[in-house]
C-alpha cells in the first residue's frame, strides 16, 4: 500500500510548494484533478505537459493518475439521451486518456457526480445503456495508452446513479473491458448498508483504485471513521494499489489536511500491526 495525495487539496499553492509538501509529509503519489491544470486541456500543449509530469518527478513522487474527469467542463454527460452529447464526452474522455498517459499516469477514476446524473425520465437500465456505451468508446485508447478507467460508485446525496458498489460492478460486467475497474471511495461506501470491509472483499476481483477520506469531508481520521478495519480489509484482499487521500472541505488548512491525513493513516497500519 503506498500513500497518495490529490492534487486540489494544496488550492492556489504554487506546484513546486505543494509538491515538496507532500513528498516530506511521506506521500509517494501525486493524483490530478485536470481542472486545477489549465482552463482548456484540449489546448494544454506537450511542453507543459512535459514540464509538469517533470516536476512531480523531480520531487520524488509518481503521478498516479486523474480524477475529477469532467468536473468544470461544460457540454458533456455520461447518460445524456442525446448521443451527440456522448459522442463528444466520449471524445473529450479519449483526450484525458492521453493527457493522463502523457503524465505518466496510470489510472482514471470516474466520479463526475453532476455530470452522470439522470436527467428527467432516464431510467437506471437507460442511464446504464448510455454509459456503458460511452466507457467502450474509449476503450481502444485506454489500451493504446495503457491507462485504466476506475468507475466511482458515489452516495445518493451527491448523484442518483451508481450509489453502491453492486450498481457500478454491474456496469463494470456490462462493459466487459479488462481496462475498466472499481474505484472505492470511504465516504461514498459509508453511505451504503454493508460495512466497509465487506464492500472491499466482494469487490477484491475488480477494485483498482482507492481514496481515503472520512463522511465528514475532511481526511482520513478526521471524522468518525475507523481508518484502521479499512486499511486491514485491504490488507487481507493483498490490494497494492494506492490509497489516495481526498478531501473536500479544506475549512481545516491545507498544512493540517495533508499531515493529520497521513498521520491517521500511518497509525491506523501501526494499530492494524
């Protein structure tokens, strides 16, 4: 298990700070919500591309992947009844493919909550139809580029498709591509009616990715959340993937949301030990 850091936790802190922050706090994962890369990534050239994946490196870290995919984007939607919507978030879902393998990355998770949505008399087969046939449409360049796409099953106070992990393997099954996996997230699995640890073993098979976070927005550990039985169900699963930390309330600072975070963490191993 190694210990990752999404990139929107450090805010407007320059790169370079952020970077030397994270790697002496002990993370050794960089994840990247493209958003907080450029306004446009369509038109984000190689030379920056370049220089950034550069710089995660030069600190010490491993680009790990993106997340966030369309947050802040306009005009596209996964269930969209519209197929020429789909059409084109398929292709702006092929283009953060190649900017995800362009940094070095490895994975791209699939949360997007506002932009999966069902729209107003799109039912859950409907909803399932369209994005199963948006996830294979980019399919081909996930293999070309060696990246894998991690669907996030989310709670339903954020979206109305995809809540539970059994929804998003069904998907998984349907889509029928060895680049495609689970992405499991602690909040979003409080939600749901099984425990944690029994979420991650049901889904051992097809779980390649992973955040840690607490119900109340904030880091691993700084809410009500065991952090310990979690990191243990993925111990007993043999999962070497990241464990990558995602907050979003940053009312505590950025100093105390990336230390307390990997603290909590690295205690929560010690106790599990």
């Amino acid at each position: 298990m190694e210990f990752a850091i999404c990139n929107e936790t450090f805010g407007d802190w320059p790169l370079e700070k952020s970077l030397a922050f994270a790697a002496e706090a002990g993370y050794r994962g960089w994840e990247v919500a493209p958003f907080m890369l450029t306004e446009n990534i369509l038109t984000w050239s190689s030379g920056k591309r370049n220089d950034y994946a550069s710089a995660v490196r030069e600190a010490g870290l491993e680009l790990v992947g993106l997340h966030w995919l369309l947050a802040k984007t306009t005009g596209y939607h996964l269930t969209s009844p519209d197929r020429q919507v789909r059409v084109a978030t398929a292709a702006y879902l092929r283009s953060l493919v190649q900017l995800c393998a362009d940094l070095g990355g490895k994975v791209m998770v699939f949360g997007s909550p506002m932009q999966r949505n069902l729209g107003e008399g799109v039912s859950q087969e409907q909803g399932s139809e369209f994005a199963a046939e948006t996830f294979a449409a980019i399919g081909e360049t996930l293999r070309a580029c060696g990246v894998k796409l991690a669907i996030e099953p989310l709670g339903p106070q954020e979206t109305n498709f995809l809540n539970t992990a059994e929804e998003a393997r069904r998907l998984i099954e349907r889509i029928g591509s060895e680049m495609v996996g689970l992405h499991l997230d602690m909040k979003a699995m409080s939600s749901e009616a099984k425990p944690i640890p029994e979420l991650i073993a049901e889904n051992r098979d097809l779980l390649i990715h992973f955040h840690a976070n607490d119900p109340n927005r904030q880091g691993p550990g700084m809410g009500t959340l065991p952090v310990a039985p979690v990191l243990d169900a993925l111990e007993r699963i043999a999962y070497r993937g990241w464990v990558s930390v995602e907050v979003f309330d940053y009312s505590p600072g950025i100093e105390s949301l990336v230390l307390e975070s990997i603290r909590n963490l690295r205690e929560a191993l010690a106790r599990r030990d």
